[in-house]
C-alpha cells in the first residue's frame, strides 16, 4: 500500500487531493471533503472556489460545479455533442408523464415513502413504483415496516435530472414538471458512471446498495 503524503502544510498537495477526491466521487459535500482530507471546511471551501475559477477557463473540457450541496466535476455542455457518442445519457421523455412526475418529485424531495408519492398525485402509484423500480430508475430502503423511495445513482446519472432542477432555482413543483416535459436533459455527466450493485428481489424490482 502505498505511503500517504503529507499535505498539511503543503498547499499544492491539498489542492491536487481535493481534485482527487472530486474526481473520484459521484458528488462529495463540503464536509465530507474536509473530514477524508483531514482540512478544516475553510480551507476546503478556498480550495473548491480556487478549482471553480480554474476550470471555467476555456482551456478546460469539465466545470466543477456545487448541486444540492454535493461537489462535481461535469463535462461542459458546449461539448455535449461529442460527449454524447462516447457517454452513456437517459432522456428525461424515455419516461411516461406520470412517471416523470414522480422521478421529478424524489429529485426534489431526495426520498419518500409510497403515502408522501401518493398524497402528492392524489392517487395509487403501486404499479408506477413497481415499474420504476423494474427499470433501475427508483431504488428503495427498508425504514421499519415499510420502505423509502429514492431515484438510483445511475438513473440520476445518465438524466442530470438533478441539475435541471439545480438550473430551474426556487421554482415550484409544477414549473420543474413542466420544464422537465419540455427539456429531455440535454446535460451530460462527465464520465461513463460506474455501475450500481443492484439485487434482483422475488417480484422482479431492482433495490440499489451504495457502494
């Protein structure tokens, strides 16, 4: 195993793992960032503003950018087009309207129960839920008796439903639907996602374990 340097005080070796660890994660908050790389949230924080300024320069492919608290590097959309050829994407419209509208409220909500997404359409969503989770697009965890629905890593992914509604700011639920129907997520992540570890259950669903 190789030996771990010390950075603590040399200011281009923070830098170069604060990069590392950007890069290697799906998204890393503030905090996380700071308790791996034993720096205070401060001096993290510097070295995050210092990589934003630094690859927003057009000599630069990725952008880092900060969605829902989570750290990530993304490809540029200027480049989208290329990307696209090489990048696995999941458009937004490859989903019914009613499962849309459910997609677009775990986004937002980061989690719910079946009642919270049946409250929220005003109707049974049984056979949504189990079609969702079918197609790897919803995972869920066992809370007690019953369970919480999320949108898979790899669904958020290959859509960047997340940062359609990071772009959509503070509108409401109904806006973020709507503007969801209309842009089938031209966004595209800056590298090929890993695969989840998925379970295959007795009725044919799909649970995702974190890694």
């Amino acid at each position: 195993m190789p030996k771990q340097p010390k950075i603590l005080n040399n200011e281009p070796l923070k830098r170069a793992l604060i990069e590392a660890l950007l890069f290697a994660s799906r998204g890393i908050t503030l905090e996380q960032l700071a308790h791996i790389s034993g720096l205070n949230e401060d001096e993290a924080r510097k070295i995050l503003d210092e990589l934003a300024e630094e690859y927003k320069k057009p000599s630069h492919g990725v952008e880092l950018k900060e969605i829902e608290g989570f750290f990530r590097f993304y490809t540029k959309r200027e480049f989208s087009d290329w990307i696209s050829k090489v990048a696995r994407k999941r458009h937004l419209d490859s989903l019914t309207p009613a499962q849309l509208e459910i997609a677009i409220f775990l986004a937002v909500k980061k989690g719910a129960t079946k009642a919270e997404i049946d409250s929220m359409r005003g109707r049974d969503s049984a056979n949504l839920i189990r079609q969702l989770l079918s197609s790897g697009v919803v995972k869920r965890r066992k809370v007690g008796r019953g369970y919480v629905y999320s949108l898979t890593e790899t669904f958020k992914d290959e859509s960047m439903i997340e940062e359609l509604i990071r772009q959509a700011g503070g509108a409401s639920f109904e806006v973020l639907l709507s503007s969801a129907k209309d842009n089938s997520a031209t966004f595209v992540e800056s590298k090929q996602p890993a695969q989840a570890k998925t379970v295959q259950t007795q009725n044919g669903s799909i649970e995702e374990e974190s890694p």
